[in-house]
C-alpha cells in the first residue's frame, strides 16, 4: 500500500512539467506573447488615447533631442577621424563621404538611436509603470472605469514605435553634418559635393531597412518597458528591477534584431 500522510497541514512537493526553471520560462513567454497579443486587440479599439500618445510622443521624442544631437554630432566627428588613418595608407581619403554616409544610414544610426531610446526611455517606462503597479495605482484606475492597458501601455508602445524612426533620421542628419565638418576642416571638401557623394552611395533599400529597423526597435522598447513595469512586484525593490531589466534586456534583443535583420537585407541586396 502506498504511504499517506494524514497530517491536515501536509503539503505535498511541488510537481513540475520538465523542471522549475524550464516551466517558468514557458509561462514567462506565455505571459509575453499575451501581453502582445492584448496589445493589437486594445490598439484597434475605440476610445483612442490621443492626448496621452502625443503626451508620451513629446516625452521621448522632443526630450531626447540634446542627448540624441550630441551623441550624433560626435559619432560623425569621431568615426571620420577613425576612417581618415585607414584610408590615408590607400591615398583613398576622397571616399570618406561615401564610406561614412554607409555606415551611419545603414547601421550606426539605427543602432545607436535604439540603444539611446532603450536606456533613456526603457528604463523611463519601465520605472513609472513599475512605481504605478506597487502604489496600487493601476488597480485605482480600473476602479475608475478607465482603461489602463490602453491608457498606459498602447499610448507608450505607439510613442515608441513612431518616435524612434523619427529620432533615428534626425540623428543620422546630425551624424552626416558632424562628419562634414571634419572632412571639410581637412580636405576642404564643398558642402555640395559632400552631400552629392553621400546620397550616390547609399540606395533605396539602406534608407527604407533602416526605417523598418527603427520601427521594430521600437516597439520592441516600447514592449520591454511597459511589460516590466506592468508586471513588476515586491514593492520599491521591483520598481528598480523593472527599470533595470527593461533596459538589459532592451539592449539584448535589439541587438539580436540586428543581426537578423543584417541577415535578411544582406541577401535582398545579392537577389
């Protein structure tokens, strides 16, 4: 016969599927994949939260103007005076304006924007919904008939996925015209044919992935911040962790975006 304990406050040991490590990382990616799934139900459906969308839309795109002008501004000075000592072995410094315009429109634009929007903006959302959810504010919401997805998460997912792109071609802008100062400082290259030799190296299809790319950045971050902040827990110790795992992991998946997306512009351009 098999043993049984009659004991009224016996509990038995937690069965698992695999392994308690393993069914937690199903259930985390259950979680997320109806986190996004709530989020194209809600998107479509009316009443449109248009005043918080352009509020969010002014928080991360207009206040991240300075950081995203410096920091483009000085990754053109930077990487021309990079490229300038290779080139220079080769007598080949006239193809500065074409080689700099490749490598800011098709990936350190993109990239650099994305990994900026992540750790100012990721953290930003994930630390305010974070504070939200343990203050019970959330939950005060849903008492007050409104909606809080749609009013704090589909208007920040949509700020994100708009503003990003838009940061993006205004940081590749400011990256071109800092690399133009350098190269005019020394080879006294004309703001005309600079810009002419930019825009003949570069095509269509660099212009259009690298907007398609800032897009999924986007909402990618826009994703990862709302989701750890609208599931954080344990008080002010998960405010923290939610605005510092949005970021890491932000970061993470972009980059993994980026190496996919290489893969699949790499073998549109051999078609």
């Amino acid at each position: 016969m098999a043993h049984t304990n009659d004991n009224p406050g016996y509990k038995s040991p937690r069965k698992y599927i695999v392994s308690k490590r393993i069914d937690r990382l199903f259930l985390e990616l259950y979680s997320i994949y109806s986190f996004i799934a709530r989020f194209f139900k809600e998107v479509f459906l009316p009443p449109y939260e248009g005043k918080e969308i352009i509020k969010q839309c002014f928080e991360i795109g207009v206040k991240s103007l300075p950081l995203i002008s410096l920091t483009g501004f000085i990754i053109g000075i930077v990487f021309t005076n990079q490229s300038r000592v290779s080139l220079a072995e080769f007598g080949a410094t006239s193809w500065l304006p074409a080689l700099i315009s490749v490598a800011i429109v098709r990936a350190m634009g993109p990239l650099v924007t994305a990994l900026i929007a992540a750790g100012r903006v990721g953290s930003s959302i994930g630390a305010e919904l974070g504070s939200m959810k343990v203050t019970e504010q959330i939950e005060a919401m849903e008492v007050s008939a409104t909606n809080p997805f749609r009013f704090l998460v589909v208007s920040r997912v949509l700020a994100t996925t708009f503003m990003v792109p838009t940061l993006m071609m205004y940081m590749v802008l400011v990256a071109l015209l800092g690399a133009y100062v350098n190269v005019h400082k020394n080879e006294l290259t004309s703001f005309t044919t600079y810009f002419v030799q930019v825009f003949n190296a570069i095509t269509f299809l660099d212009i259009f992935s690298s907007i398609i790319k800032s897009f999924v950045f986007g909402f990618t971050i826009g994703v990862v911040g709302c989701y750890k902040g609208y599931n954080s827990s344990k008080g002010t110790e998960g405010v923290g962790k939610a605005a510092n795992s949005s970021v890491v992991t932000g970061m993470f998946l972009i980059f993994i975006e980026e190496l996919i997306s290489l893969q699949i512009i790499t073998a549109l351009r051999t078609m």
